[in-house]
C-alpha cells in the first residue's frame, strides 16, 4: 500500500483546464435573457439592469463576429488575385 501511495504522489498532478468561454457561448447566453425574458422571469424593477446586461453581450457578440468576417475576407482577398 505505501507504494501505491508514493507512487500517486510521484504523479505529476493533472492540471484542469483553464476556462474558457467562446462567442457562441455569449451568443447563447443573450438568447437565454431574451427568452427569459419573455417568459416573465425577471421582475419590472430588474428589467432595466437585466436589458443593459443583454444589450452589452448582444453587441459585444455582434462585433466580434462583423471583426472574423472582416478577417477572412481579408484572408480571401488576396487568395483570389
């Protein structure tokens, strides 16, 4: 037993992987709040704060998308020449 126990000792320890979180996620979570809030979820009084969230998160999505579709017509374009 004491070998097993030095044995996972001597292990090098598996690190987690770092998290991560891409552009369909946000994407994801702005259609989660919109659906939300059409089922009523949220109260009147965080309506407000609860829109700001949605509305930073759908142009930040909006904008990083417009800037990758900018990028590979930019790879493209001199591809085609």
């Amino acid at each position: 037993m004491s070998e097993e126990t030095q044995a996972s000792a001597d292990a090098p320890q598996e690190q987690a992987p770092a998290p991560s979180l891409s552009v369909n996620d946000l994407s994801a979570v702005a259609q989660i709040i919109d659906l939300a809030v059409q089922r009523g979820a949220f109260k009147g009084a965080e309506a407000s704060q609860v829109g700001q969230v949605f509305d930073k998160v759908a142009a930040f999505v909006q904008s990083v998308q417009e800037a990758q579709k900018d990028s590979a017509a930019a790879e493209e374009a001199p591809a085609s020449e």
